[in-house]
C-alpha cells in the first residue's frame, strides 16, 4: 500500500522585487515574479527524499490561490510530486490564515486518506507561521512545528524529528498520520530536471472551487477573516554604522567610549 504525503504550497510574490506603494501603504504586486514559498520547497523536498528511498510513496501538493497558482503546481510536478490540487474562487480571496487553513483542510478531507502532512513553517508575503497549525488543529492531527531534522521507521509510522527552538533543540517522536512544518535547515531543495518538466505536463492538477470542497462560504473570504490588516509600510532605514579601528582592544575601547560619550549614552 501506497504511503501517501500530502504537501501544503503557496505561491508568493518574490520578496526581493517587491516593494509598498508609500501612498496607499499596500503591495505592488504588478510586474513582480511570483515563486514557490521557501519552507514549502524544504517541505515539498523531505516528501521527495521520502520517495526516493520509497518509491510507492504518492505526493499530493495543496495550494490555495489565483489560477495562475498551478504553474508553481507544474514546478512541485517537475520536481517529483505526482499530482496538484488547486483550491481557486473568489470566495475564497482575501481569506486570512483561518479562513485559508478552514479552505485547505476541506480540501484534503476531499483528497481523502493521508499518511502525513507536510508544511512549510511560514509563508514569506506573511510570516505568520500559522496555517500549518490550524490546518491540524481543524483536522485533529497531532503536530510538530519547526522539524530541521527527520527520520522515517521502516514501519512508516514512526517518526523521530529535532525541532528548533531559540536556545537549542528538542527530538520528539510521532506516528502518523501527523502534520510537520519545516524549517530552511531540513535541507537542501532539489532543482526541476529536464525529464521531470516533460513529465509534469502529463500529471494531473485539479482545480476546484468552493463547491467542490464543500466549505461553508461563511467561513472563507474577506468577510470571514477575523484579523484586519490595519497598514503595511516599509521602515524607515538606519543610519550608517561605525567601524572602530585601533592597534589593540584598549584603543578601539577608548575610541567606543569617547563616542558614547559624546552622544551623552554614558
């Protein structure tokens, strides 16, 4: 029997290129490239390694979004997942992290039966790391957050993962079916090959609407969402910083104290 992965994706602007319109403080989105998250790719490729040393598993990649959401489908395709599912409506735009965790996890109870659910930690147009969690909270799923280490049993029920925290690690050790959301230091993210692209034409992505995963529209949408974006702006930036030079560490010191002090910090 068939272990079965079911990978979360979004696709997201491309944060190096994006920029905040100062007057109305909102996104411009026109004319910037769109990408896969980077913690969904690290999620995306602990499912593929998973494959590789099995190669019955099924990877079933789950994004929410515009229609043009399924060329990053056809990119996971590409890379090795074995089928998308799109969830794309216009009632479920402007959806917040509850309402789109409400919409994804309708739409994997219409995937049916999964052995384990990865996730990538957070997305970066949002980071609020937020989804994966209630995605499993929604599905009563037991879950481990921040996964920068993996392990699979040969039963394929047992897995032992090290999550990070602030001042260290932790191991914890789960059974599936279970929700992982991974961190950059999982590893390292494969490229498309030029076979895969070929292939990926001939697999499925689905598209589905709100009717189709059976959501309650009162729960998806603007309308729904209960957190409220109230301005988006972009910092002002810092001043230059100072490099103090001496021949020894008493000098530099000398030369630190004398500026704080001048500065009246000291």
């Amino acid at each position: 029997m068939a272990f079965k992965i079911i990978v979360c994706a979004k696709q997201v602007p491309d944060t190096n290129v994006i920029k905040i319109n100062p007057k109305t403080g909102t996104l411009i989105r026109e004319g910037v490239p769109s990408i896969l998250n980077h913690d969904d790719a690290n999620a995306l490729e602990e499912a593929l390694k998973i494959k590789d040393k099995y190669p019955d598993t099924h990877i079933t990649v789950v994004s929410m979004g515009p229609p043009q959401a399924k060329d990053m489908l056809l990119e996971c395709l590409a890379m090795g997942a074995d089928e998308g599912v799109l969830v794309s409506d216009r009632a479920v735009g402007g959806s917040d992290t509850w309402a789109t965790s409400n919409a994804v996890a309708a739409a994997i109870r219409k995937i049916g039966e999964f052995d384990l659910i990865f996730a990538g930690r957070q997305a970066i147009d949002g980071d609020t790391a937020q989804v994966g969690p209630q995605i499993a909270e929604k599905m009563d799923l037991p879950q481990v957050t921040y996964v920068q280490e993996f392990e699979i049993e040969k039963d394929m029920k047992s897995i032992t993962v090290k999550r990070a925290l602030e001042d260290g690690y932790e191991v914890i050790k789960i059974k599936t079916p279970c929700m992982l959301t991974a961190i950059k230091e999982l590893n390292a993210p494969r490229y498309m090959t030029i076979g895969g692209i070929f292939s990926a034409n001939e697999k499925p992505i689905h598209v589905w609407n709100a009717n189709d995963i059976a959501i309650d529209l009162d729960t998806v949408g603007l309308e729904a969402s209960p957190t409220n974006v109230f301005r988006s702006f972009t910092p002002a930036p810092k001043g230059k910083g100072v490099i103090l030079e001496g021949d020894t560490e008493k000098e530099v010191a000398e030369k630190l104290l004398i500026g704080l002090k001048g500065k009246h910090v000291v």
